[in-house]
C-alpha cells in the first residue's frame, strides 16, 4: 500500500497522519471536508475500485495529513472496503486513528472501535451525530466512556461544524501521544485468552512478519479464520512453518469449538458485543437497540433495578442449597471408602498391637488426606454451579449487579466473582482475580479474599456449633460466622482501599455477553480445572503436612509415665464390678495416658509453648496445637482436635469429641475458636498462590501477618468483653 501515498496529495515532511475511520453513513466525509476543506485530493487506492481521498489542514502549528478510510462496520477482509481500511492503519501507521462514530447508533458503531482498539491504534473517537442522539434522549456519559474504553473523545455535529477545534486539538494531542489514553485489546476470556496466548507465541516463534502488527493480533485473526492474514502469514514462512502455524490454528479452533460450542470468530464477536453492550449500559442512560435482542429481553428481567437483587439472591442460595444437598451422599461415600480402607491397612497388624507405621498409615495419611477428600464433592459441586453460571452469562449479570455495592467498597463489580468463589476455596478464588484489570484491584481482591469463610472451614463450625449452641441457633451461628467474614472483608478491602492502594479504582468495561446455554463438555472442565486444583492441595500439601503434623503429635515419644498405666488398668478389673462402668474406667485411663504422651511430644510442647499468648483469648494449649495444623489446612484443626482429645479417629461428627469439648470449653471459647479460626492466617496453599498471582511474597506475607494480627486483636476483644459480660462462665 506505500505506493498508494505516492498517489495522492503528497504529504508536507513532518505532518502528522491521520486517518478516518468509521462506519458508512457516520457523517466521516462530512468531519473530513469540515477539517481539510478545498484541501483535498481524490483518487483510487491501486488495484481496487475504493475510492481514496486525502487532504491536509494546519493546527497548532502542525501539518496534518488527512486520509479518508472507506467506511466499514468490521475490519474483516470480507470486502474490499475494509481491506483497504485495514491495511492502510496497518501498513501506513497513520500518528492517529480518528474513528468516526455515529452517536445515535453507538452500540453498532463501537463495534469497529473494538477493532481499532485490538490493533492499538492511537485512537481518538468522534461522537459524531451527537444532535440526533440528544434528540432521541440517548445521554452519553462522555467522561464515563472515555475511561472505559480508555480512549479519548470528541463530541461532533458534523453538518454544523460543531467540535471541530476540540478535534484538532484531540489529533495532536494523541498524535504527540498523550499517556493519558492507550487503547488496549480486549480481554475474551480465560478460554480464548488461554489459545490466543499459545497461538501468540507460534506466531512468533515460526516467524511471521510481526514488523508491521503485533504477534497477538496476528493470532486473533488467525483464530477467527481471517483467510487475507493466513495467507499473508503463510507467504512469509517456510511450507513447514506455516503448516505447523496452521495445524496450531485449527486444533485450537476445534478445542474452542468444543469447549464452548459455537465458532471462535462467533465467540470472539460475542464478547466485543458484550464489552460493548456492558460499556453502553452503563454510560449510556436509555441503550439503543442491539444485535442480541434475546439477551436484551432476559437482561430486561434480571439486571432490572429492583428485581435483579432478588433474582440473584435466589440464584445464590439455589447454588449453595444445591452444593449442600447433593454433595450429603457422596460425601458419606467417601468417608465410608476412607474408613473401609483405614481398616483393611490396620488389619494388616494384630489387633490392639501398637505400631509407628500403622499409626503414621492409618491416623496420620488416611486419616488427614481422607478429611480433605471428604469435601471433595460439596467443592465440585459449587464449582459446577459457577461453571454454569459463568458460561451462560448470568455470573456477568451478577458482576453488574453487585458493581454498586462493590464500588462502596473501593472494588469493581467484578472483584466480586472471585470473592463468590472464595466460598468453595480460596485458592482459585485467587487465581480468579486474573480476571481482573488493574493490579490494585487484584491486590485488594487477593488480600481480602481469604476472609471470605470457604469449604475447609466449615468442618470446624459443624463440629463446634452443635456442641455448644441449641439446636434452633446452628444454622443462625453459621450465617453469623459468615456474615462475619464477609463484613471483615468489606472493611479490610474499603481500608486498604484508602490506605495502602490509595486511587480510584479505574474504570473498566463489564462485558455483557450474549446469554448461551452451556456446553456439558465446557462446563465439565471449567469445573475441572478448579476442581483439580483443590485435589492437587490434599494430594500434596495436605499429604505432606498429615505426615507431618502426626510426626509432631507422635514423637519424642514418653517412655516413663507419672502414673503407671498398668497398674490403674489392673486395679479397676479388681475393684470395679459393674462391666459398662468398668469399660469407660478403663477407657478414661487410655485417654489420660494419651494425653499425657501428647503433651510431651513435639506439638503438645509448641501448643504449651504458645499458651501465655493464646490465654488472653481463652485458648489453651490444645487448641494451640490444632492452630498450628489449622495453617496448613484449616480442616486439620479438626483432626488435630481428635488427636488432643486423645480420640484417634474421631471425625467432625463426632458425638465423643464434642463432649470433650463441651466439658472443656465454655461457649464463648468455642466462639473465639470459630473466630480465629476463621480471620486467622490463610493455609500454606492460599499464602503460595497469594505468592503466585501476586508474584511478591511481600504480599503474601503481609496477608499472613495482617490477618493472623488482626485474628487476634479480634478475639482477644470479643474474649475479654465477652468474660465482663459474664459470658465466660461455663
Ligand atoms: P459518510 O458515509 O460517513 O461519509 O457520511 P457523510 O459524511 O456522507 O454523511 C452522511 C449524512 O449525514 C450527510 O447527509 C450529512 O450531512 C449528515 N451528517 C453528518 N454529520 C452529521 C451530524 O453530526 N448530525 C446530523 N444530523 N447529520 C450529520
Ligand atoms: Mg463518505
């Protein structure tokens, strides 16, 4: 296309390009003759019948060269229109891009702007026909949609000449590359992202000529099956390469096709019309008619002002009503499987026998990794529900619903899908956080996140509120410890919000993708690919710490014992008659004698260790112990709980270890240990993906410290006012 410069009016050395874009009919030659006026020169771009026009003005003591992109809605290669437009921003490099849009018919018109945007292109877009979309009461909140696109903007009415200096002002401005504004490429979505990523470094690595555009949008087009830049692509590259470039290509068509059911240019356009879509809902008062009219009448329903709230409270608590049910019977399969299997391991030695290795076997693998697994399926259950939720659209409409509320919080709307996630696991709720624009919103959302009381506590509430709490306060006391978390992370987040991320949290477009039913395959592996995360957790982590945890709570092992055991055991046969009370005499001194051994071991030391710290808040030195567990998954705290109590295998429903500790704690205690446990330090796996995604371990530590700290400042009050108000008492 160089030679088609030569072609036109030459341009003074120096002067800024600029070329207009724009759909047909968006007044583009009207904003052109108003601009360059007589200064103009007609002609054809070589090879095809499109007519090109260029001419030039002076602005500021700056020459600017005007070209007239023929008018196009896509910047496909479907026609030669938009050939032609596409190569000259490509191949001239045009200083500036003025994309021309007719403002009484913006959602259509923007969709070429996603385009512009996706080719970064220094952009400045003209609200053209502003008179007429006043005139059909559309308000354009400008200043909203300058950020959200983040794009700079005119306002033009094109027949009147009105905006034209602001215009000129805007091109030389951009053109001298104003940082204020850069225009980036969409986000897809993790699937699409995932392959444009792969595909991206294909690309780069096969060596197709990214002199002139940049690998990823290379990717983009080859993705969406842009024949014009295949063969371009190809043209340049060995017959291997391109062959290996579009095998690349099509598998990752096919898996998109299959994963998400639809084309990938469909999907791809699904979500410019969806970042549109959301970006106009929410700078535009009274939207314009748009593609997907469906969607737009479900979306009529459930991101109606009023009604949305209710909607979407119902859709919540079907989703954990649905996690909790369904999950009861597979997880009594599980915990049946584990207890089968604890059994055959210990048959492996004589009864009543005592043996390290049964005990490392038994109480510390299958008994630790087993209490993890347990809730295997309440986790992939929720994950299936968000899978749906997500796929279908709705979590979009969820974001949008919740953006008010969470801009109270300091947050965007969409910080709130990790959040939602946190209630399963906090693990990929953080690794949702990617989603996520700006490394302030990602940072808040990370830090606060692990407040948000997810499944490996839960053990810890069932096995503590029916032991101390009426039966008609359980479900009461678990909203409360909830609601806790959720106000604590509502608190934290305004706090660092003002404090330590200091700013506006940067506007950014909510898309609102078009509703589609989602595919069995799809949501099979969205619900995989965090599911197996969880997995990954009790199969490592997990493992290691059980192993570690019971070496701990094993060794150094007490060889000389204050009572002699024996001796007890032999007294009670004699002086006891009664059998039953003979059996629980007996039963009374294992327990004793286990407890005894506990506390000289490893952790029973660290937990006496830790008992003048942890006595303000009315814990003693076997909680101490659990805590210690509790870091490296929270749901140890309630084997460890059953290895103090000297109850071997006692699981969360334990009816004996709640007895325990009925006759050791008081409720406000086991309140405090619910507190604690909830606000405390995140496990290991949350501190290494905090780590990760964060990519410092100075947040990650600060998460742990912060936490831990604030954890104890809160029990410690709710501990000493409680015993003031006389609530210690047992
Ligand atoms: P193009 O196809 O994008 O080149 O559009 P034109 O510049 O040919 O304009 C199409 C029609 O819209 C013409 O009749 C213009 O007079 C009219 N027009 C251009 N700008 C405006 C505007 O801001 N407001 C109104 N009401 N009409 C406009
Ligand atoms: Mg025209």
């Amino acid at each position: 296309m160089n030679e088609a410069s030569q072609n036109g009016a030459p341009a003074a050395p120096g002067a800024i390009l600029a070329a207009l874009a724009g759909n047909p009919n968006s007044g583009k030659t009207t904003v052109f003759n108003n601009l360059t006026g007589a200064r103009q020169h007609v002609g054809n771009y070589p090879g095809v019948t499109v007519e090109k026009k260029e001419g030039h003005f002076r602005h500021g003591g700056r020459d600017v060269h005007v070209i007239d992109l023929p008018g196009t809605y896509s910047l496909t290669a479907y026609t030669p229109e938009e050939a032609v437009a596409r190569n000259v921003i490509i191949e001239e490099r045009p200083a500036v891009v003025v994309d021309i849009v007719d403002a009484s018919n913006l959602e259509r018109n923007l969709y070429l702007t996603t385009q512009l945007m996706e080719l970064e292109a220094p952009l400045v877009l003209v609200l053209n026909m502003s008179d007429v979309a006043r005139q059909r009461g559309h308000a354009i909140d400008v200043k909203r949609l300058s950020a959200l696109f983040n794009v700079r903007i005119v306002e033009t009415v094109g027949h009147r000449s009105e905006g034209m200096d602001q215009l000129k002002d805007a091109i030389l401005e951009v053109a001298a590359g104003a940082a204020a504004f850069s225009p980036a490429p969409l986000h897809y979505g993790d699937d699409i992202e995932r392959e444009l990523a792969a595909l991206t470094a294909v690309v780069g690595r096969e060596g197709a000529d990214t002199t002139t555009c940049r690998p990823r949008w290379v990717a983009l087009k080859l993705l969406e099956n842009d024949e014009v830049v295949r063969a371009q692509a190809s043209a340049r590259m060995s017959q291997p390469q391109a062959d290996a470039l579009m095998a690349a290509v099509r598998a990752a068509r096919d898996r998109l096709a299959a994963k998400l059911g639809d084309d990938a240019e469909i999907l791809i356009a699904d979500r410019r019309y969806g970042f549109i879509s959301g970006a106009c809902q929410e700078a535009v008062k009274t939207t314009v008619e748009s593609r997907h009219s469906t969607s737009d009448r479900i979306d009529m329903v459930m991101t109606h002002r009023v009604l949305s709230i209710p909607i979407f409270l119902a859709m919540m608590y079907a989703v954990f009503k649905l996690t909790f049910t369904l999950g009861e019977p597979p997880m009594g399969w599980i915990e049946a499987l584990f207890g089968w299997l604890g059994g055959v391991v210990a048959g492996g030695w004589a009864p009543g026998s005592e043996s390290l290795l049964k005990s490392l076997l038994v109480d510390g693998i299958i008994g630790g990794v087993g209490g993890v697994i347990v809730f295997l399926p309440n986790i992939l259950l929720l994950f299936l529900a968000i899978a749906i939720l997500e796929d279908s659209g709705y979590m979009a409409r969820a974001a949008f619903i919740m953006d008010r509320f969470m801009h109270q919080l300091g947050l965007h709307g969409k910080s709130f899908i990790p959040l939602l996630i946190g209630f399963g696991c906090t693990v990929p709720a953080i690794m949702a956080t990617r989603t996520l624009e700006t490394r302030r919103d990602r940072l808040i959302t990370m830090l606060v996140a692990p407040l948000i009381s997810c499944g490996a506590r839960l053990p810890i509430y069932a096995l503590i509120i029916p032991a101390f709490f009426p039966a008609a306060w359980h479900a009461r006391m678990l909203w409360i410890i909830y609601l806790i978390g959720i106000g604590l992370a509502v608190v934290c987040a305004r706090l660092l919000g003002r404090t330590l991320f200091r700013g506006e949290s940067t506007p950014f477009v909510m898309e609102l993708p078009p509703y589609r039913w989602p595919t069995l395959k799809g949501i099979a592996i969205h619900m995989w690919e965090r599911g197996q995360l969880y997995l990954r957790k009790a199969g490592t982590i997990i493992l290691g710490v059980s192993v570690i945890m019971w070496a701990l709570a094993t060794f150094p092992r007490k060889q000389t014992f204050e009572h002699d055991h024996e001796a007890q055991v032999a007294a009670v046969a004699v002086l006891v008659l009664d059998d039953a009370e003979k059996g629980r005499r007996v039963a009374e001194i294992e327990q004793a004698r286990q407890a005894e051994e506990l506390a000289y071991t490893i952790a029973g030391r660290i937990g006496h260790a830790l008992e003048p710290v942890l006595a303000p808040l009315g814990f003693d030195w076997r909680i101490g112990t659990g805590l210690i567990g509790a870091f490296a998954a929270k749901e140890v705290f309630v084997a460890q709980m059953g290895i103090v109590f000297a109850l071997g295998e006692a699981g969360q429903d334990s009816t004996a270890l709640r007895e325990k500790l009925r006759a050791n704690y008081t409720p406000l205690q086991a309140f405090c240990i619910m507190l604690f446990c909830l606000v405390s330090a995140p496990c290991m796996a949350t501190i290494a993906v905090t780590r990760r995604e964060s990519n410092s371990w100075k947040w990650a530590l600060f998460q742990l410290g912060g936490l831990t700290a604030l954890a104890y400042v809160l029990t410690l009050i709710v501990f000493q006012v409680g015993c003031l108000l006389g609530l210690g008492a047992r």
